[in-house]
C-alpha cells in the first residue's frame, strides 16, 4: 500500500472509511466473511427499521443537551486514533496456543461484524434523512463505527484474515425492527459496548501482564465513542417519554434481558480468550450488568435484579440450553433435530424465568446527560 494513502482512522465519513477498507480488502478471506454472515440468536446481526418514523424525531425539548453533545461530535477528538502506532507490539499469531487464537479470531471477527452493523444502520438512516439534527447525528456515528470495523480489520490483517465489509453489506440478511425497538437495542448495545471496552482496559491497565494483543490499547478512546452514541440515543428518548413509558417499560425489560443473557452465553463460549486475559467470565459478566445498568438509570424507569438469587442460575440454565443446541445441531439427523427442538424450548423457558424476576424500579434523573464515569 502507498505510504501516504490515507487510513480508515482519518476518514470523515462512513462512505470515505469504507472505500478505504474495500481498496485493502484485496485478500479478504472467505472464511470470516462467512462466519461474519451467520444468522444465529446469538451472533450479531444487520437492522433496518422505518426510517421516515426515526426521521421525524423532534429533539427540541432536549435541544441545549443536543447541540452539546453533537458540538463534541463535530469537534471528532477520536480522529486519526484508530489506527497502528508504535504502541502496536507485532503479534505472532503461529504461535498462540491454538484454542486461544480460534477463540480471539472468533471474538474479533463478531466485534467487527457488530461495529459494522451499526455503521450500516446509522449511513442508512443519514442517507434517507431530511431532518438535519437527525442526518448529522448518524453521519458522525457511521463514521466512528466504519473507522472501529476498518480497525478490527486492520488487526485481523495481521492474522491473515479480514471480513468483507462489502460483501456483507450486500448479502448478509437484514431483520427489521420498529424504531422504537431499535432505540431499546442500540442504546443498550452502545452503553454494554461502552462498559464492556472499558472494563477490560481497566482490568489490563492493572494486570499488563495479561495484555496478550495490543488492540486493548486503544479500548479506552474507543469506549468513550460508545459512550456519546449511548448518549444520544438517551437524547432522543428523553424527548420523546412515551418511549419509556406504560407498555414499553415491559419491551425495556425484554430488551435489557435479551442484552445481558446473549452476552453471558456468548463469553461462556470464549473460555481460553477470557483465561489469557486473566478474566473470569461470569465476574466479567456482572461487573458490565452493573456499569450498564448505573448508566441506563439516566433513562430507563427499570433496572433488572441482576443480585437476584435465581439471576445467574437461570442465565446458567440457559446457557447450558444454548450448548446443547449448538451440539445438537452439529450432530443432526433426525434424533440431533428432536434434541435441537428439546434444547430451544430449555432456552425459550429459561429466557422466560429470567424475565419474571421482578425489576427495580428507578426514579429518572430530570436531565439526561452523563460523562463516561468509568
Ligand atoms: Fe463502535
Ligand atoms: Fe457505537
């Protein structure tokens, strides 16, 4: 590649990141591609939604909060960040133990696919957009999220592997949800991502040692764009309340579930990544619910009961459910099939217990804003 050309880092659109992503995506291989395009529960996804509905938002009761926060998105202090520097410490990818290095390319390729996914849905929505205060919040956070999946990229590079950015965009399958559920989802999805990133840098900014891949290095900037997309989704809720009221506080409990169960199974399944980083994954795991829901208590009048004596033995239940699926479906037939159906209506019970746990009720805060705090 020409020195001088231009990185995915200092791009200031989606459209501008990807094209450079796509100029490098000469040997993308197709087997992240592929595992990119799985559509499982469990793996992340692509959204589209009604994007007249979102465009008609009205941010005018939150306007002073708005501007704020949209001014330090224009001012872009992340620009040029994600990107290798002399910090980046050359990895040999042979010689990781192998169980280590399947399990880390594994939770590579779903961050990328899931920072790519928001990219996606954000352009989309700029791109459909007439409402200007709408239009330029997605334009920035497109191009945080092409910039954070041209990063993950640029890693997995290094291994001999890349996902395909334009190829997925054109034939990974979309599900469509109502924006209000996607407001639930992709607020949550950024606040989890936020403190997520940023309990692993602080747990590795304690224990170097357990710093086995510089991209940790770079958790705490990232993060903190996490952070202000969580913001803005907060925003537009707040100025519009009916979201997070009478029914709806029933889909916020549904959601916040589905969040936090999906991770707990999806890091289980990650047991020697989270052994290299020195990180047991059910603390890990309540250690973020609880950042997570501090944080969502700027907005949603519930949080779940995550100190619950019948919490992690049902998310337990239903991750045992979850390994028999995945194994009854590897063995197939007709028997794998009965046992496939027998292990999804175990997760469908187990989801459905977890549910049932009484919420906590929360007072929200007249104005919405926070700082990342952690
Ligand atoms: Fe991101
Ligand atoms: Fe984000």
């Amino acid at each position: 590649m020409n020195m001088h050309a231009k990185h995915s880092a200092d791009a200031e659109t989606a459209e501008e990141g990807l094209a450079i992503q796509a100029a490098q995506a000469v040997h993308d291989s197709e087997s992240a591609t592929e595992v990119a395009m799985q559509n499982t529960l469990l793996t992340p996804r692509f959204y589209t939604t009604d994007f007249d509905e979102m465009d008609a938002l009205n941010v005018d009761p939150v306007r002073a909060d708005w501007d704020a926060l949209l001014d330090q998105m224009r001012a872009d202090p992340n620009r040029g960040h994600f990107k290798k520097t002399e910090d980046w410490e050359q990895i040999d990818w042979d010689g990781m133990e192998p169980g280590l290095r399947a399990e880390f390319i594994d939770f590579l390729i779903s961050s990328c696919t899931a920072e790519f996914s928001g990219c996606v849905l954000y352009k989309e929505m700029k791109r459909r957009g007439t409402n200007p205060d709408i239009c330029e919040l997605f334009k920035f956070m497109s191009r945080d999220e092409a910039r954070h999946a041209g990063f993950i990229n640029d890693a997995l590079r290094e291994a001999g592997i890349s996902v395909n950015l334009g190829f997925l965009t054109k034939a990974k399958k979309y599900t469509y949800f109502k924006p209000k559920f996607i407001y639930y989802a992709t607020y949550l999805s950024e606040k989890i991502g936020y403190a997520r990133y940023i309990t692993i840098f602080r747990h590795l900014e304690a224990h170097p040692e357990y710093r086995f891949h510089p991209i940790f290095k770079w958790f705490r900037e990232w993060c903190n764009d996490e952070f202000s997309h969580g913001e803005a989704f907060a925003l537009l809720m707040k100025a519009n309340p009916h979201l997070t009221r009478g029914r709806n506080v029933f889909w916020i409990k549904f959601f916040l579930t589905a969040v936090y169960s999906t991770m707990w199974v999806r890091d289980h399944q990650r047991p020697a990544f989270h052994a290299a980083l020195g990180v047991d994954p059910a603390w890990y795991g309540q250690e973020v619910f609880a950042k997570t829901s501090e944080i969502s208590r700027q907005i949603f009048p519930i949080t779940l009961d995550i100190d619950h004596p019948k919490w992690q033995p049902r998310l337990e239940a239903m991750r045992r459910a979850n390994v028999d699926l995945d194994a009854a479906r590897k063995a197939g037939g007709i028997t794998g099939r009965l046992r496939a159906v027998w292990a999804a209506a175990r997760a469908g019970r187990a989801f459905v217990a977890l549910l049932t746990i009484p919420a906590l009720r929360n007072e929200v805060p007249a104005s919405v804003r926070l700082e990342p705090a952690y």
